[in-house]
C-alpha cells in the first residue's frame, strides 16, 4: 500500500501478443466489458458491444442469440478470420444463465463469463477470496462486489502518492488508473495483482468444475480468456504479463 502505482507498471512488456491470430469478443452492451478490454489493448482483439433491446440484458439467451446473429451475418471471409469467437457476460442472477454459456458453447463460441459479475474479476486483484457466494448490499450483487473495490482504493489512496478514483457504481467504466492499479505489484504477494486475480479465478473455477457446480458464485473465466489474448502467460508456475 502506498505505492506509486504508475511507476510499476513502468516495466510492462511491451511485445505484441498472439499478433498471428485474430479473435472476435462480442460483450454485454454497458461500459464496463468495453473499456476495460479496450485498456488491454490486444491488437489481434475486435471487440463488438451487443446490447440486448430494453435496458441491459432482458435474459442470457438473448445476448447469445444476438451475438450468434450478429456473427452469422458477417461475411463468410470475414468469419474465417477469427480463430476464436468469444462472448463476455454475466449471470447477474438471471435463470438461464448456464443454459445460455451451453448454448454458446454448441455454436463454437467459448465464454468469459462471470457469477455474479464482471466486478468479481476486479474484487480478486484486491482481496483473497474462497470462492463462497459474496452477501448482498441493498439487495445487489453488483454492489456488493464494488464496495470491495472501493474499499481497498479508500485504504490505498490513504497513502498512496498517485491517487486512484473510486470505480463510479453508474457507469462502470473502468478509468485508467484503476486499470493500472490491476497491473500493479502486490507488495504482500510480490505479483502483480492482476497474477493474483488470475491464479484464484482459475482455482474456483476447476475446483467448482470438478465438483460439479462450474457456474456457481462466486466464479469467473475471464482468465482464461486473457491467457489465450496472451495478456498473460504461464510457463512452470511462473507468469509474465504481456500488455502493450
């Protein structure tokens, strides 16, 4: 806590990833998704925001139709571009939620998704968490998992010489800073925090795999998302960060 977090990331790699292989993300239409694959900026990522008529997302099905749709009607050279498809969503406590992951998988897609939401992804750069479900706050999932983050911004912006904005519950946007806070070091762990996140999401998530329950909260796949983007790679336990 108290570092000048701008100044760690000073040593990113700055080699292109996966410059050969071309993927395809279709994302919820909201902010959030948006910007923060935007920040990562992998070139060999087209990013395509669909949103669902109504406000959000109505039912997961509808995303992974309209996703499915939107693919079908590209053209058949610009289809065979992409050497993976992916849909980025979350349960957010609707039914049909593993019912729509099972879908998109039978049409050739793989899916980043996230139980409840996308902010459990961010909550594990900050904390160490189990994996149980987390407690509402005002009856919101999604509320829950942004105090955690706005918590640990308040304790480091304590002492913290570059100071972080609280990430804003409205817009879910995820500003700059708040990113480059991801990509700092942990000076508890000695890993980037985004290290951190990725080797818990990836222990819930086999672990729920294994007993059964692959789509229970709390979960997330977005790792495995950024190790095939190659923002992140693995080689006997050590990992390196790849971001531009």
């Amino acid at each position: 806590m108290g570092r000048d977090h701008s100044k760690e990331n000073l040593s990113r790699k700055k080699t292109p990833t996966n410059s050969g292989r071309q993927f395809i993300l279709f994302v919820e239409g909201r902010n959030t998704e948006q910007s923060y694959f935007n920040l990562l900026k992998q070139t060999c990522c087209t990013i395509i925001p669909i949103v669902v008529k109504g406000h959000g997302i109505s039912q997961c099905i509808d995303f992974v139709e309209d996703s499915i749709s939107a693919f079908e009607h590209f053209s058949v050279t610009k289809r065979k571009k992409f050497a993976q498809k992916w849909l980025v969503f979350d349960y957010d406590g609707h039914a049909d939620f593993s019912e729509a992951i099972k879908l998109a998988r039978q049409n050739g897609f793989k899916v980043a998704f996230s139980s409840m939401c996308i902010e459990y992804w961010f909550d594990l750069h900050f904390i160490e968490h189990d994996g149980r479900p987390i407690p509402m706050v005002d009856k919101s999932h999604s509320k829950a998992q942004i105090n955690i983050i706005n918590d640990f911004i308040k304790k480091y912006n304590k002492t913290a010489k570059t100071k972080v904005k609280l990430y804003d519950d409205e817009s879910k946007n995820i500003e700059a800073d708040l990113f480059d806070l991801m990509l700092s070091v942990n000076p508890v762990t000695k890993n980037r925090r985004i290290v951190d996140a990725y080797k818990q999401a990836e222990a819930h998530h086999l672990r729920k795999k294994q007993a059964g329950c692959e789509f229970s909260e709390s979960v997330t796949t977005i790792y495995e998302l950024l190790h095939e983007l190659g923002v992140i790679s693995s080689i006997d336990g050590s990992y390196t960060v790849n971001i531009k």
